[in-house]
C-alpha cells in the first residue's frame, strides 16, 4: 500500500537542479531518434549558422528538463500517463550550457475516477544567464492515492 499523496495546489513552483548539455548527450539523442541535422552534428556547419555553434535539439532540452522535474517529487511514482506536451523553443542550447527548468503546478482537478486526478504542469527552461529557452506545458494523469 502505498503513502497518501495529497493533492497538488495550484501555483506550487520547484526549481529542478541544473544540467550542463555536453557533446555526448547530443550524439546520443541523435543516435536514438535519427537526428542527424547538420547544425547539431556538424561543427563546420554550425559555425556558419546565426547561432555559432552546434546546438542541442529541442526534444532533447524538453526531454531533460522532464527529466529533472521527475527528480523533484512532484511525480514519480503516482503519474499513471502523460495525456498533452505543448512545447516552445525560444532560444537554442549550446554545448556547455546548463539549464535548469521552474515547474509550476498551474491546475489541477479530480477525475470521475476515485484516487485519480488531471494536473497540468507549466515549464520555464532557462540557462546559466537566466534567459528563457524554452516555455512548455505538461499534462498527465496522476493518482492520488
């Protein structure tokens, strides 16, 4: 039997932990969902870009910073399944940056189902400088219980 978990207010915010997108984490995800554009696989390439510079994919960044939300609490174990992802990329992630994301519970309502509650996150993912890179919502499914 698991803890009763109490329900998320709304407007509860956490900061996750920061994460620095090395080289590595760009060649794996590339590797795993095809990704192999230039501009984040060809160094040459990259430096002739607006940007400068290789440049993290953004289901990369979105991915990691999920990632890092689940290591704050509010998930785990009582997400029974991810129902919407609406995603914004602003600004790129560059090899080197470290990005943390400000999760805010932005609303919240019981279902028909006993125990079971619709919860609908809010991301703001910003790098070491504080700029925002990108904005996003979350929905998912969650058991109270």
């Amino acid at each position: 039997m698991s803890d009763l978990k109490p329900m998320l207010t709304v407007g509860q915010t956490v900061v996750t932990a920061g994460r620095t997108i090395g080289e590595c984490d760009i060649h794996t995800f590339a590797g795993l969902v095809g990704d192999f554009t230039p501009i984040h696989m060809d160094d040459v390439f990259a430096h002739s870009t607006p940007y400068g510079a290789r440049i993290a994919h953004g289901p990369l960044t979105m991915s990691a910073m999920i990632g890092m939300a689940t290591q704050t609490g509010f998930f785990g174990d009582r997400v029974v399944g991810l129902l919407n992802l609406n995603w914004d990329f602003a600004k790129p992630v560059k090899i080197g940056d470290t990005i943390r994301a400000r999760l805010t519970v932005e609303d919240t309502r019981a279902t028909s189902k006993p125990g079971r509650a619709i919860t609908r996150f809010l991301f703001d993912v910003f790098n070491q400088d504080g700029v925002s890179v990108q904005q996003g919502r979350m929905t998912v499914m969650m058991r109270m219980d």
